[in-house]
C-alpha cells in the first residue's frame, strides 16, 4: 500500500484543478436546464434568425405597383413622415402560411394600421387572384418578382412581417405566419405604443 | 400480446436493474461474496430481459402491428422488410430501446469475460452499469414508450422518413450505439476504481480491451454515416461539422486519447487521474450527444423530433451520472498515488503530448458547437460556428498531433533519445516532402492538400518504419527481420495498422480538397467534356421502384470514345413521405469517385429539354472510408491478442520470449 | 422588372445599375468585366415545385437554374470560397454553395454578380452580413462576445501545459513509486554500500 505525502506546494490549488470538471459540468448542465425552459416557453429558439434590420431604417428601393390591383407602387421614400407605425408583409400567391396569416392583416386594415405590401417572387395573374379570393388589406403594394429587394431587407422566407415607427425605423420583425397569440402578445401592443408618442 | 410481452420485459429489466445497482455495490462495501456474486447473474437476466423486449418490438415491425403507436408513426407495410427491421431504431423511441439492449448486452459480457476480475471491482462495475440502465430504462417506461397502442388502429402507418429507408443509414446507429455505451463500461470502470480509490496496472488492463472496442465500433459508426450523407445528401460533401456530427466526434476524440492513457496506465502505472479523468469524459461526452439530439437545442438537419420534456429527463439523468462521477472524481483523485515516473521524452511523454493535442481538439470542438446555443441564451444574439471556423480552429493543433504520431511509438518507455528515433525516421520525412512537392507540382497551388499528402505519408510510411525497426530491419539479416515482424506481438502490428489508417483517411480528405465539379444543362444526346472524360446524357426515363416513382437518367462515360462507364443518377418521389429525394450515381474507383447528380429537367430556350446534371470528380474519396475501415481493423488486431484480454501470469513467459528474440 | 431579367445589354445594365445603388464606390472603381452565364426566364411554376420541395425536403431539394456560373475560373473559384463562408439560411447547416433552396441560389447568383465587378471577398461579404446579420457568416465575426470562441484552441492548450506541469511538479516533490536519487543521496548511499564492504 502505498501512502501519498498529501498534496504539493500549494494544496488549494491543486483542489481548484480537480474541481474543474465538476465546476465546468454544473455550470454547462444549469445552461442546458435554462435553454429547456426557453424553448417551452418561447423564449429561446434556436431556429429564429434575428433581423439585422432592427433600430435601422429600411434599405432603399423602389418597387413597381401590381397594375390590376389599382394600388399604389411602394418605395423607402414612402416611409417618411407616416403618421404613426405601418406594419410590411412579405407575401406571395403561392405560400399556404401566408393565406393561414390573411385574416390577421384583414383584422389590422381593418383597425385603421396601414397594411404595406411586397409581392415576393410572383405573377402578377397570381398575386391578384389571391387578393380578389382572400382579400385585400394593403394600402400599397410593391412587386419583387426577383427577390432582390427582399433580400436587401434581410427576407429568408416568405411570409414575413416587419413593423416600422412613423420615423421610418424598423422596430420588429417576424419571420413566419401571425398567429393569434402573437397578435395578441406582440403586435397588438407594438402597435399601442408606437402610436402612442 | 407479444408488444404486452415486451413491456412487461422493459419493466421487469428496470427492477432487475434496479437490483444491480444496490446489491453489489452493497456487497462491495462490505466485502459480502454473495451480494458481490450477484452481479453477474443480475447482469445477464437483465440482458435476456431486455432482449425479449427488443424482440418484441422487432417483431411488432415486421408484422405490421399498427395497433402499436411506434409502428403506425415510423413504418408502413410497403417497406422493404429490411428497412422494417431498421426502421425499428430509426425512431427516438425505438432508438432507445436499441441503446439499453446494447448497454445490456455489454453489461453481460463484463459478466461473461470478466471472470478473472477481482470480485468487488466486477461488483462496482456491474453496480455503475445498473445505475445507467435504471436511468436509461426509467426514460423509456416513463416518456418514451414504443408499446404504448392505439386502438382502433388506423389501416396503415406513416411510413418513415425515405432518406432512412437505405442500409448505411440503416448499420450507422447501432455501429455508433456500442460505440458510445461502450464507453460506458470504461466509465463504470473508472467511477467502480473511484469509489475503491484505487487505479492501478491491472485496471489498466481491464480498461484497455474495453476501450479499444469500443473505439473501434465508434470509428465505424462515424465513418458509415459520413459515407452516407456523401452518397445520398448529394452534395458531395462528406463532413460539415454540424452540431450532431461533432456530437459523435466528441466522444471518439476522448476516446482516442483514453485508448492511449490505458496504456500508460497498464504499463507503468503513470497518468492515473488523467486516464480516469478521459474514461468519466468520454462517457459524459457520448450523453451530452444523446441530449443534444433528442433535446431540441440544437438547430440541425439531423435531430430526432425533439421534445423539451423529454430533454430534462436526460438532463436530469446526464445531471446525476456525470455531476456524480466528477464529485467522486474531485474527492478521489488526489488520493491517488502517481507511482511511474518519466523523463518529458519518453513514451509516456509522447502519449502527454498526444493527450494533450486530442484534449484539446476536443475543447475547440466542445466550444465550437455549444457556443451558439450559450450566446443565443445570454445574449440572445445568434451568430454561426461552421466549417470555416472548426478547420481554422483544429488544423493547428492537428498537425502536431499528425507529426507525433509517426514518432510516438518508437520512443522508448521511460526514457528515450529523440534523436536516434528521428534518424530512424529520415526516409519517412523525405517521403512526406516529397509527396508535398509532387503535388504542387502536378496539382496546382493547393497548399492544404499538399500539406494533406504529406501528413499521410507520414503517417503510412511512419506506421512502416515502426514494425520495421521493431523486426530489427537494418540490424540483422532481411529474413531475420521478416521472421521477427510475424511474430510481433499482434498489439504492435494493431497500432501500426490503426495509424496508418488514419494516414489513409487523410489521404483521402486530401485528395478530395482536389475536387471538382460541373453543373451543366445537357439535351438527350448532348454530351459534355468534364475531367478527362465525355459524358453523354442518353436520356431521362421514367423508373417504378417499390414505395417510390423515379426518373432516371442514363449517362455514358467515354474516354477517347470508348465506354468506360455507364451511370444512372436518379431522382426518387415517395408518395407516403411526399419526398424527393436525389440518388446520386457513383462509380469507384482506386483512384476516386466519379459522381454525378440529376438536377431539374426543363425546356430550354429553344424549346429543347434538357436535364441539369452536377458532375463531381472526387479524388481518393473512397479512401477516406477505407482508411478508417483499417483502424478498425487495427483495432481488432489489438484486441485479438491475448495479452492485452487475459491477465494470466502464464502471458510473462511468452512476452519474454517474444521480447528475446526481437 | 422583367428587363432587369434579361441577359440582353439592357438588362445588363439594369442589374448594373442596381448594384451601382447599393455599392456606390463601385462603378467608377472597378472596370466593368464583360458579363457571363445567360439567365433564362423563370416561370412562377418553378417557383411552385422549389417551394415545395423547400417545404418537404430543404436539404435536399433539385438543382436547377445553378448552370450560372462565371466564365473565369478564377472568378468562379473566388466566387465559391466566399459562398462557402455564408450559410444557407432555410437548410439547418448549409453553405449557399451546397444547398438547392431558392434562397441560396439568389445569394450564389448575387455573389458571383458583384465578384465579376471586382469585389473583393471581404466587400461581399459584408454586403451579405449587412442584410442578414451575424447568422450568415459560417465563420464567426471576431468580437468581445466570440473571444472566448476564438481563443479556446489557446486556451485549452495551455491549461493543459499548466496542468501537466503542476502535476510533473507534484508528482517530483511527493516522491511516490521508484525515485530518482539525486546527487547527494547516490554519494550516501556509495558510502553505506562501501561502509558495509569494508
């Protein structure tokens, strides 16, 4: 059996050295517990891509108006000098989320929100046929039958919806369909307070 | 009935579990032998326990049982019954089952093989492994069921993803389970010598073989699954270091370094605590994968459909296992007595290095793939850790790793001169540079590549030079030396093999840092000049397969106007899964892949049709697979020899005489 | 719009243009190289299947209208380094260079685009990050919050010099197993071994 002369010159540090692991493992584990609870309660998503966009205002642009739609063309300079926030979407003919979201933004037109529009990838025959069947809550509409100016808003998917303040800047962004809940917890308030100032 | 039969085995498995867990350990402590001779027994009845029920599920599948809920989600009676048998681990549930019956399975055969194991180390063993299995077979009774049934059942099942209905996804798992739960043996071992506070020479030889096997089956299981999103995701790419790849690597490059240390242990009873240490990480790291897939943290292409609930029963199961072990170990290590000392240059100096290197390779790993999903929960920005980062990151601490894996095995224990070793090892770096300056002489100014060759020469001819000087090449006649390398102790010709194994594989990722590729639009009948050959598109059919509706495409390859080959890369629509999914076409050779991929089919300008095809040109890229086939293969030659599996005294006298005529 | 399309001159200089607007010192820096790869019109049809076989299958969805690829091998060999380092944002782990989403194809169309002005990597980089945010970059921005990421090869190796060290120090100073005599201690013992001779 052999006996050891505990430890060497500095024996709390030696103990630090094999606390390590254990230390390192707690720390880990109690993150891992956090992100469980994030991810069931919504606020941690590790699939949500954050908008670069946000605090900024919007790139320039100019798109052209859908001609049978008899709205008005949509461009940055259209952002300034609004009276209150305007909510963009991001929308095509033929993406199912967008037609589950419609109703929502029917709901907002409704409320007196201006409802701003972009056409993303379409044809025009499309595009009017969705609005003719599903309605139209857009006061303008733009047309990005490239996909360039999406891109140059930071647009990975369609539908997504952007809030803007009366100065132009974008104050919140969501990539996927509205969803009662997010009305209701997000964008219903959003839209309180910006109004408010 | 036979699913009722199985979960009635499960449950009956967890209490025999349960029984593993305490009697032993119970007997240990109090040095009871017939509480510490139960554990073999326990052991094996839980093993046929927990076999039945696996059986069952099996047996659920090929019937096409869809009363039970984890057929109807993950099978359909359209299947290929070898897919339905696969299918039965392709699901989260189903994989679980796999996962115990495995740990099972290697629990019985500590029982088994460890006969000549002191009782109470058996005991403590059996004891750890039990706990494991409780844990395990907990989560499965409790949230994870594959009995659960369904009633009415519905008339057929939803059939499974098609991507896994294809037999290298199919071999990958299990391959990759015993993998990991054999790291649980050499966990339960070191967590059983914690608890003993003792580590010494024989549990290094306990340690090593289980180890080794382990290793072995891990290095086949990531192998077979980068072969596999090679050949079917398409892209031709074989490694993008996503979060569940690096979630199998992790567990391997502790496991390569614990392989390693068990030497040391075994053979001059030095680097105790960092041996340990290794086995309790291997076994943490191989966990940490299993909640980072099943959890839904992580954002990946791989991940099992994911559930937070079931994520905090494994972390509540990952908390007490390895929060458990690393308190025993922060209480126990100190006490242990470090007995073989060495000079910095040695062969224990050497192996320092090697763990040193790997042990951080796997911190930037770790880092690498956690550090996203951490930021995110602090900071909430979300920022990417891909390929160019993970490359950067690990290349310079791969190269010395690289370097001193030619020279390791050559130094001398205890004490040994760098110099004469590096002499030896002349013609090995000529080779190496050779090989860099053929290659940037033939293949451009691919400077990684180039480095790429190097590294693997050195390795392959640095894994020759070893058995030749120990055969005593150039100190006695040829046939002497030849006489001697066969009867070389077989662990020796393992290592030398496993090394130059991974020169191989490096061969092959250096070859495919050459690689090219053609993305073309062809009408039938057109043709194409691309790497040497002329490929031309004969023409794009329609194609019924058993579950599946194809169009395939015929591509005759020609080389100076003479057939070389013909290839049919298809694209395949599943009705059930309204999938598609691209079969790329690919022809093997020794000297690489020629790979093709049918792309969209569409009129052109003038009307034409034309199909879009992505043509590779792979270099050495069936290397890189074959090269770890051989480690495995070293890996099983060390395990073949007896020395190193049986601590019989009797093995001293055939060593001696091994050693006298060397 | 449609003219922006075309690979005709006048569509070449609508796409000009537009990158002209978003990258004002470009124009009259670089020389204008003569353009590549024709664009063929897309149909909305198109779109339609590639949605689909994005919503079913993202990793794995057809390659198609990716024949765009720059004349110039040099070009096309910058072109690909750099989407190598952008992620494609609707695949779980992609470059834009490996994956057949829509989305990748664009950001591959618009690389290749600004490469053939003459941008530099970094510059088209940049503009990708701008619009996309840190999540695009494979390779992770060197920041105060990706420090520890950075500096963990470093570090972890130097914890583990330091651990080695302390324990070749502690191993020396507790003198367990065989020992190494030193010096005086080979005298002594010469002494007894010669005293008990004597």
């Amino acid at each position: 059996m052999s006996e050891v002369a505990k430890a060497g010159p500095k024996p709390s540090r030696r103990k630090l050295l094999v606390y390590a692991p254990l230390g390192v493992a707690a720390a880990a584990g109690l993150g891992f517990w956090a992100m469980l609870r994030g991810l069931q309660d919504g606020s941690f998503n590790p699939r949500g891509v954050p908008s670069a966009l946000l605090g900024k205002p919007p790139p320039d642009f100019a798109l052209p108006a859908l001609e049978s739609s008899g709205l008005p063309a949509l461009a940055s300079t259209d952002f300034r000098g609004m009276p209150g926030p305007v909510v963009v979407n991001f929308w095509a003919s033929w993406c199912p989320p967008c037609i589950i979201e419609h109703p929502h933004l029917m709901a907002l037109q409704r409320q007196g929100v201006p409802v701003w529009g972009v056409n993303y990838k379409d044809r025009a025959r499309d595009a009017q046929a969705f609005l003719t069947r599903h309605g139209n809550p857009y006061a303008r509409l733009g047309v990005d039958k490239p996909g360039r100016v999406a891109i140059d808003w930071g647009v990975y998917g369609v539908p997504e919806t952007y809030i803007l303040d009366r100065n132009g800047i974008i104050r919140w962004r969501f990539a996927g369909a509205i969803t009662p809940e997010l009305m209701a917890q997000d964008i219903q308030p959003l839209i309180r307070r910006l109004s408010a100032r | 009935m036979i699913p009722e039969l199985g979960h009635f085995a499960l449950i009956l498995a967890a209490m025999l579990a349960i029984a593993q867990s305490i009697l032993p350990l119970w007997g240990a402590q109090r040095g009871d032998t017939r509480l510490m001779g139960s554990a073999a027994p326990l052991a094996v009845a839980g093993f046929i326990a927990i076999t039945i029920s696996f059986a069952a599920l099996i047996w659920a599948y090929v019937t096409n049982d869809m009363t039970v809920v984890n057929v109807v989600a993950n099978s359909h009676s359209a299947k290929p019954m070898l897919f339905k048998v696969t299918g039965v681990w392709g699901n989260h549930e189903g994989s679980l089952i796999l996962w115990v019956a495995v740990l099972a399975g290697c629990s019985a055969a500590v029982a088994a093989f460890g006969a000549a194991l002191p009782s109470a180390l058996q005991a403590r063993v059996q004891a750890v492994m039990g706990m494991i299995l409780l844990g395990f077979l907990a989560f499965i009774i409790f949230t994870s069921n594959p009995f659960e049934r369904i009633w009415p059942p519905p008339p057929d099942g939803q059939g499974l993803n098609p991507l896994l209905q294809d037999i290298g996804l199919a071999i990958h798992p299990p391959l990759l389970y015993v993998g990991y739960v054999g790291y649980a043996v050499t966990f339960a071992f070191a967590v059983a010598a914690l608890i003993e506070g003792r580590v010494d020479a024989a549990w290094g030889r306990w340690v090593r073989p289980w180890s080794l096997a382990a290793w072995a089956f891990l290095t086949m299981g990531i192998s077979i699954g980068s072969w596999w999103a090679y050949y079917e995701l398409g892209w031709g790419g074989y490694w993008f270091w996503d979060p569940v790849e690096n979630a199998s690597l992790l567990p391997w490059l502790a496991g390569t370094a614990l392989l390693h240390s068990a030497i040391v242990v075994e053979k001059r009873e030095a680097l105790k605590i960092w041996t340990v240490l290794l086995a309790l990480m291997a076994f943490t790291l191989s966990l940490l994968g299993a909640f980072l897939v099943r959890s839904g943290v992580l954002n990946s292409v791989h991940s099992f459909a994911s559930d937070p609930a079931r994520g905090l029963f494994i972390l509540g199961l990952l908390g007490i296992y390895v929060t458990g072990a690393f308190a025993l170990f922060a209480w126990r290590a100190p006490s242990m007595a470090p007995a073989g000392v060495f000079a910095p240059i040695s062969r224990e100096g050497g192996i320092v290095l090697n763990n040193l290197l790997l042990c951080s390779i796997t911190a930037v790993v770790l880092v690498g793939t956690l550090y996203p999903l951490f930021l995110d929960l602090l900071t909430g920005q979300m920022i990417s850790v891909g390929p160019p980062f993970f490359n950067a990151a690990t290349a310079p601490l791969a190269l010395p790793l690289v370097m001193g894996m030619a020279v390791g095995p050559m130094l001398a224990w205890k004490r040994a001169n760098l110099w004469p070793v590096l002499q030896r090892l002349w013609w090995v770096a000529c080779m190496a540079l050779l090989a860099f300056i053929l290659t940037l002489t033939f293949a451009g100014w691919h400077v990684l590549s180039a480095l790429g060759f190097a590294c693997a020469f050195w390795l392959i001819c640095g894994a020759a030079a070893d058995i030749a000087d120990r055969a005593g090449v150039g100190r006695t006649s040829l046939r002497n030396a030849l006489n001697r390398a066969r009867h070389l102790p077989r662990a020796a010709w393992g290592a030398a093999i496993a090394h130059a194994g991974m020169g191989v594989t490096i061969l092959g990722v250096a070859g495919m840092g050459l690689a090219v590729e053609k993305l073309v639009a062809v009408p039938p009948g057109g043709s194409t000049q691309f790497a040497g050959y002329e490929w031309r598109l004969e023409g794009v059919r329609d194609f019924i397969g058993p579950n599946f509706t194809a169009r395939k495409a015929t591509i005759t390859v020609l080389r100076d106007g003479r057939v070389v080959h013909v290839m049919e890369p298809s694209k395949r629509y599943f009705p059930t899964g309204r999938m598609t999914t691209t079969e790329a076409s690919i022809r093997t050779s020794v000297a690489g892949d020629l790979y093709a991929v049918l792309g969209e089919e569409r009129a052109n300008e003038a009307g034409v049709n034309e199909a879009v095809l992505r043509l590779h040109n792979n270099p050495l890229a069936p290397w890189i697979w074959i090269g770890a086939g051989i480690m495995a293969l070293g890996a099983a030659f060390s395990l073949s020899d007896r020395r190193i599996r049986i601590a019989a005294p009797a093995r001293r006298r055939k060593d001696a005489e091994a050693e006298a005529s060397a | 719009m449609k003219i922006f399309l075309m690979p005709s001159d006048a569509g070449r200089a609508h796409r000009r243009a537009w990158l002209r607007r978003v990258f004002p010192s470009l124009g009259h820096k670089f020389r204008l190289a003569a353009p590549a790869a024709l664009r063929p019109d897309l149909g909305g049809g198109f779109w339609l299947l590639a949605l689909l076989l994005l919503l079913s299958a993202p990793a794995f969805a057809q390659i198609g209208d990716t024949t765009y690829r720059l004349r110039d091998p040099e070009q096309e060999t910058r072109a690909r380094e750099i989407g190598k380092e952008l992620r494609c944002l609707v695949c779980q782990n992609q470059s834009i260079e490996d994956s057949d989403a829509p989305l990748a194809r664009d950001l591959r169309r618009i690389v290749r685009e600004q490469v053939e002005l003459g941008a530099s990597n970094e510059l088209v980089i940049r503009f990708v990050h701008e619009r996309y945010g840190d999540f695009v970059l494979l390779r992770p921005p060197f920041r105060w919050s990706t420090l520890l990421l950075w500096a963990t090869p470093a570090l972890a190796l130097l914890g583990g010099i330091f651990a080695i060290w302390r324990s070749r120090r502690q191993a020396n100073t507790t003198g367990i197993g065989p020992l190494e005599l030193t010096e005086a201690e080979r005298k002594r013992l010469a002494i007894l071994q010669g005293d008990q001779k004597a």
